[in-house]
C-alpha cells in the first residue's frame, strides 16, 4: 500500500529504543508515530535556534526600527 510519508531507517542505541518505546506505550501511540512527532519538535527548537541567530546578528544599537502598520503595508 502506498503512503504519501516518506519512510527513513534510523538506528538508534538500546537505552534510547527503550525510552521511545515506553513514552509511546504510555500516550498509546505506535513507536514511529512518536518517533516522528519527537523529530518534529527537535525541528521546530533547530528552527527556533537558526531564527534567534539572525535575530541577533540584526539587533544591533544601529537597527532602524519599522511599524507594525508599516511592515504589514
């Protein structure tokens, strides 16, 4: 049956299985399921890391300051 995820083999240590696999038993989710929704979060704090650099490398005392009414014109 075909799906529209795409599928990725990861190899992970013993100790780190046996965590997956009891936090998925304990929000009754299959291991995959949870696997994924892990890997979604570990994405979205990348995410907020890479957007916090820029931030920081733009906030500088000579940044001209634009308004909201502005910005959104």
């Amino acid at each position: 049956m075909p799906t529209s995820k795409r599928r990725l083999n990861v190899t992970i240590p013993k100790t780190m299985d046996a965590i997956l696999t009891r936090v998925a038993r304990r929000d009754n989710v299959p291991t995959a399921t949870k696997a994924a929704e892990l890997l979604g979060l570990a994405l979205e704090i990348e995410e907020d890391a890479a957007w916090s650099l820029l931030t920081n490398t733009r906030d500088t005392k000579k940044t001209r300051f634009v308004s909201h009414k502005k910005a959104w014109l």
